[in-house]
C-alpha cells in the first residue's frame, strides 16, 4: 500500500489521461489526513467494462488514503433521458450490489435524490445557472448527453447539478472518464460562486468499443461486456472483438488487461501449446504489449486469456488466477 507522497501521487497517475494538477493534488495529500474523492454514474443499465476504468482509479483513491464516494445518479439519467425514474432508482440497487463485490473497503454509497431535492443544493443550482451560459452549458455535455442535437433543457440543468454535487458531497478530487471533462473544467470555474474549492481532477481514458468504432456503449450491448454476461458469452463477444495481430494503440483488448485487468491481478497468465510458445506470465502491461506488437503473442492467444480474467474478476469462474 502507498504510504509515501510519491509512491501515493505515482499510484494516482497510473493510467490516466490528466491531472488537474498534480500540484494541487501533492499539496492535498501532504495538507489532509482523508481527503474525499467521488465519481458519479448514472446507473441506467447493467456495469460493463468501461466503467470499470474509473472503478479501479477509485480503489487506488481509497489505497492512497481517499475516502471513496460513489454517487449513484438517479436523477442525472433521467434528466438525461436514460428512463423513468423507478427503473433508474431500481438499476442503482443493483449497482450498489455489484461495485460492493468489486472490492471496496469502505465506500460510501449515495443516491443523487437523497440531497438533491433540498432547498439549499436548488439554490446553489439556481446560482450556478445565473453564471453559465446556454452556449458553455451545451458544450460542456457534448460527450455526455444522449440525443445531444436534439437537446431538452433537462440536459442544460444536469452540468449545474453535476457541479452542485461536489461541493454537497464534500469533493477535493473528481474522479472520471476523460468525457467528463468539460463539465468539470467548468465546475472548477463555477465553483467558487457558490463558496466551494476547486477541486482536483483525475481523468481517466475510455475504452475502445469491441467493434473498434468508438467507445463502449450501454444503449449498444454487442460494445461491451457487462457484469451480466456469462463466461460463454464473455468469451463470445472477446472472440468477436477487433484486435489486428500487432497493433496496440486503440485496440479494445489492449486496453481491457492495461487498464483493468493487469491493476485487479497484478500479473496475467497466457497458457498456450508449447508450439506456439508455451505458457507465459507477463508481469505488466508494458512487457505484455511489446509482445504482442513484435507479433510474438497472437491475438486469439490474448482474447482467450481475456475472457477467462474477465470471467474471474466477475466471480464466475475460475479459470484464471
């Protein structure tokens, strides 16, 4: 476990896309005992792989000494259209479930609606509103929003609210994937006027769909792999997923043991026939990818041992580790 400021800001920054900044992050850590870190989903169909990426940041935030909280959006998918709200409501049951079976040792677990709805949380939402332009408010949500070209103004309020959610969770660091970031960058500018601390942002990448065009998708289940798949059709889908012999930069599979599964088990195991080279042990992603762009471990031999880890880390086999 990190017990030094360098070893703690070295586990932060694995795999992520930014900090902002890591100065402000290093003074945070050296100025507070349990600084709080949060990152919010809306829980509007089952967890798959992707968040799994922000996942795994937060259990390096609670490592380093953050306490962890997870905000389960009920009311930022519906005003974001991903369903009524008894079905969204009953979805965050669910994930509350699963992420607890992920691993976390003392997460707290809040649903939006349960300070949401308060005089003083509306009032510092009307503030924020007084502040930002439709202009800024639209754009912050372009790599958020369903149906942006079509936008309600329910999609206008979900940034204001997202912003108002850090200052009445307590928030010093932010925690998201990268297509959060314009919201945040505005919360950081927005912040202040309604008496709350910039926090520090940490943003991680998103993974590549599984079919190679764009990212993974709840409203395109063939995607992504979500804790609902059985270890058949977890090996159906990493069998069909795009993974060219060779290339490493935005390959779906790559990213999955980079950012996921070489953090959860440490090491992975690649069993083989020993005519294509035996068995092997990669100690870290970096000596798994070299490999593999030198063509020296085959794609089928990489989707094979995925899935068996995939199916591991969800509890439902034991084939792996």
């Amino acid at each position: 476990m990190p017990t030094t400021t360098a070893q703690k800001l070295s586990a932060i920054e694995a795999n992520t896309v930014e900090i902002v900044s890591k100065e402000e992050l290093q003074a945070l850590i050296e100025a507070k005992k349990t600084p709080i870190a949060y990152c919010g989903y809306e829980p509007s169909g089952p967890i798959h792989l992707g968040h799994l990426v922000t996942i795994s940041k937060l259990k390096d935030l609670e490592k380093t000494g953050f306490r962890v909280k997870i905000l389960l959006a009920d009311w930022h998918a519906f005003l974001n259209k991903k369903g009524t709200i008894e079905e969204i409501r009953q979805m965050a049951k669910e994930w509350e479930k699963s992420i607890k079976r992920l691993g976390f040792k003392n997460a707290e677990f809040v649903l939006g609606s349960a300070f949401q709805m308060k005089p003083l949380y509306f009032e510092d939402v009307l503030e924020l509103a007084s502040h930002a332009t439709l202009q800024r408010g639209l754009r912050s949500m372009q790599e958020v929003a369903r149906d942006i070209e079509h936008a309600h103004i329910s999609q206008m309020v979900y940034p204001l609210m997202q912003i108002a959610d850090i200052k009445h969770l307590g928030v010093d660091v932010a925690q998201a994937g990268i297509e959060q970031r314009k919201i945040h960058m505005l919360g950081r500018e927005l912040l202040p006027q309604i008496r709350w601390r910039k926090p520090v942002l940490v943003h991680t990448p998103l993974i590549n769909s599984l079919t190679g065009d764009g990212k993974m998708s709840s409203s395109k289940p063939e995607t992504f792999i979500s804790l609902a798949d059985s270890p058949e059709q977890v090996l159906h889908k990493v069998n069909k997923s795009f993974c060219p012999e060779g290339v490493v930069d935005k390959n779906p599979v790559i990213e999955i043991t980079r950012l996921i599964l070489f953090p959860l088990f440490g090491e992975l195991e690649i069993r083989r026939p020993e005519k294509f080279g035996g068995d092997k042990t990669y100690a870290s992603a970096t000596e798994l990818e070299k490999d593999f762009a030198e063509k020296k471990l085959h794609p089928m031999d990489l989707k094979k041992a995925c899935a068996e880890w995939i199916s591991e880390m969800f509890g439902k086999t034991g084939s792996g580790k």
